[in-house]
C-alpha cells in the first residue's frame, strides 16, 4: 500500500512527504518533480508549451504507473484532484491523507513560489488561493481517506500525524526500517 498526501500548494505535502518517508522506510516520490525530471523543463515550461490540459495528461499518466506500485509515499500535486481518473488509481492502492490550510496560511506560505504559472489568470494572488481552493475543496474531500489541518503543526508533528493515520492500514512487513524496507 503507497501512502499518499494530497492538498493545495503549500498545506506542507513536499515537506512532510519527507518525514513519513523516513518513518516508514519508504522511498517518497513527488509527482511534481517527477514530471519534471521526465520533461526535462520546469512546469512554467511545460504549460507555456502543452497548456494545462497537456499538463494534466502527463499527471494522469504518471498517477495510473506510480499508484500501481506499492510501499510508495506520493507527495502529490495539489492539482491531481482537478482529473477523477486520478481518483480510483490513488485509493485503490493507497491511504490517502489530505493535508489542508487556510487561504491565509497558503497565501503565508507560497507567496514567493515561482515555479507555478497563474491557475485563474489576472486574479491577485490571494484571490486566486480562494477561488481554486473552493474549486478543489470538495474534490479533496472525496479523494481522502482522512485530513489533517496543518495551520498551527510544524512539518515533523503533521508527519507523526500521517503515520499514525496510516500505520494500522499497512502491510506489517512493510512498516518500519527495521523491515528491510526500502
């Protein structure tokens, strides 16, 4: 079983994704930067040349072969709830916990990120957080299994939170470093 970590950017997925990793002994994988390293561009990049529909394709194609493995930590982007065909593959085969935080804690926390192009073009920035948050709210929902407000939690505490959530739904041989996991 993967465990996977779903929410809007800055709820602290990257981050913690790191953690449960480490507590679990899995390998974490970031759908991000996976796409990324296999289009060998940044994102801006990538939207400027496929628009966000050839974005979200990508994303599609990469979910349906990562969620087919197992033992994983998928540090998801915040916009996989945008496609349901990523739905059945990510909980099929996973725990998925989505991690959440006001538009003030997110705006807070991304104001500086580059590496997004805008999602409602023109919009002020935290206008934007808003409007795409209330858009993806109700999809996050469906998608989790649980959820975790980060707002007040430092990175090792919602990782702690993560594994604890997820522990009882994992293989017994799979849980731990001194499993020979991974």
């Amino acid at each position: 079983m993967n465990v996977v970590l779903i929410g809007y950017r800055g709820t602290g997925k990257s981050a913690v994704a790191g953690g449960v990793g480490e507590a679990l002994g899995r390998p974490v994988v970031s759908l991000d930067a996976e796409l990324v390293r296999r289009a060998g561009c940044s994102i801006p990049a990538l939207v400027a040349a496929h628009g966000w529909a050839g974005f979200r394709d990508r994303e599609v194609a990469l979910v349906a072969e990562l969620a087919a493995g197992d033992g994983l930590v998928l540090d998801c982007g915040g916009g996989v709830v945008e496609r349901r065909e990523n739905f059945a593959p990510l909980r099929s085969r996973g725990r998925v916990i989505w991690l959440r935080a006001t538009p003030a804690t997110i705006v807070r926390r991304i104001a500086g990120d580059t590496e997004r192009p805008s999602l409602t073009g023109g919009r002020s920035f935290t206008d934007e957080v808003v409007e795409v948050l209330a858009r993806r709210t109700p999809l996050y929902a469906e998608l989790s299994h649980d959820a975790i407000d980060t707002d007040d939690l430092d990175v090792p505490a919602v990782a702690a939170r993560v594994v604890e959530l997820v522990r009882p739904h994992l293989d017994g041989a799979r849980i731990g470093p001194e499993s020979g996991a991974p």
